[in-house]
C-alpha cells in the first residue's frame, strides 16, 4: 500500500471483503458485531483473464484477536455481492482465498476458503506455522470456474465456484475494531513476491490500496515487498 491510505469505495470493498467466521458448513451472514477490517492491495481490471496470483507471507509479531473469528493474511479471488438484501451485509460470498489465520492464542495455521453464496460456505484450516516461518501461497484458475490452491507448493485444495472473479488480492483482515493486525513497526509481517501470471506470463502485480483502520500500515520496500503492521503492537 506504499505507506498511504486508502480511500474506501462500497465497490471495493465489497469486492474482497470475506467471511473467515467458521467451519466447513452453511453458515448464516455475520452478526452486526461483526466489522470487517482489511490492509492490502486489490484490483479490479480484467481479473478474469488472470490465470495465477502468488505471493510468500511471513509473521513475525503475532496478531491479537478479541473477536471469535480470528485474524488472518491470505490472498484471494472475488466478486461483489449479487443482492446485499440476501443477508451480506455489504460482505461477499464469492471469494476464493488461502493464507494464514489465528483463531487462537499461540495458534497460527494455514486456512483456506470459497464460498459461491451464504448457504454455500467453505472454511477449512490445516498444518500449524511457526512465527517467522514464509510461507509460499498460490492460486491457479481455470476458464471452467476451477481453483486450485497451493501451500509451499502443496495442494491444499481444488475447488469449483459459480462465479466469475471480478477481483484480486492481498490482504490482513480482522472482524473486530479491538484485534490487532499481525505485525509491529520493529517487526512487521511480510508479503513478497507478489505476482499475477496472464496468458501463461508472469508479471508483477500492480494493486490500489486499501485500508480501513487509522491504526493499521503499509509500506512498500524498494525490492517490491509489502510491509503490514498495527501501530497499537
């Protein structure tokens, strides 16, 4: 986000705003407590021509969580919501995503999501991660809906949705005004390599900021990578 902040479109947000709220099951939109944070990058530009998004993650200051739902860092493909009336609030349920959650203390693992509407929801964690550890997350879409989602180039899932991806991105997210994003001045987290790949051609993904928190920062370095913290850690 190269240190500004963000002017928030509905259209953005809605875009990549997702729901990391629970198990593998049907679940209903999120109560009115919850509120949505995010610091990242996102674009919305021909998004159904890209074919990959990759980038390596790293923690090093532990997030604090107040709410249930955990904090998390992930990248991800998305659309807006069709009806907010359907009980979205303003929130899509068309994401593709994979990264790194807490969901509690001193717990920090590998977590991956799709969803296609409200009543078709997807949540799944999997191996533990140590603090300081890098992880490599990629994202391959085909032209028949398929994404497939790799974890230090292991598959962690294949997954086919109804939707058409309108949106990429990076991104820390929290569910309460009171969590912490992963990450301090001295010791922020990391996200590097970001790239895109279109029409079999990697390149360098080129993101708008997006932050939702007086308290949360970015900068960029001159190598590319994306530092993210919380100014309360």
């Amino acid at each position: 986000m190269r240190g500004l902040v963000a002017v928030i479109s509905w259209g953005a947000l809605a875009s990549l705003s997702v729901a990391c709220v629970g198990p593998s099951r049907a679940t209903p939109s999120p109560s009115v407590n919850v509120v949505y944070g995010f610091a990242g990058l996102t674009a919305e530009d021909r998004n159904d021509e890209v074919d990959s998004l990759r980038a390596t993650i790293v923690w090093t200051t532990a997030p604090r969580a107040i709410s249930p739902y955990g904090v998390s860092t992930w990248i991800g493909y998305a659309a807006p919501t069709e009806d907010n009336s359907a009980g979205a609030n303003g929130v899509s349920y068309r994401i593709v995503q994979i990264g790194l959650i807490q969901k509690s203390p001193n717990d920090f693992r590998l977590f991956w999501e799709w969803d296609s509407s409200p009543t078709d929801h997807h949540f799944k964690t999997g191996a533990k991660v140590a603090l300081g550890t890098a992880v490599r997350f990629e994202i391959d879409h085909d032209e028949m809906g398929s994404f497939t989602l790799y974890a230090n180039e292991v598959e962690q899932a294949s997954v086919r949705v109804t939707w058409v991806p309108t949106a990429i991105g990076v991104f820390a997210e929290t569910h309460s005004s009171d969590d912490y994003l992963p990450g301090s001045q001295e010791s922020p987290a990391i996200i590097s390599g970001l790239d895109q790949r279109v029409a079999g051609r990697w390149a360098r993904y080129q993101g708008s900021v997006l932050i939702t928190n007086d308290h949360y920062r970015i900068s960029n370095r001159a190598d590319g990578s994306e530092l993210v913290w919380d100014s309360r850690q």
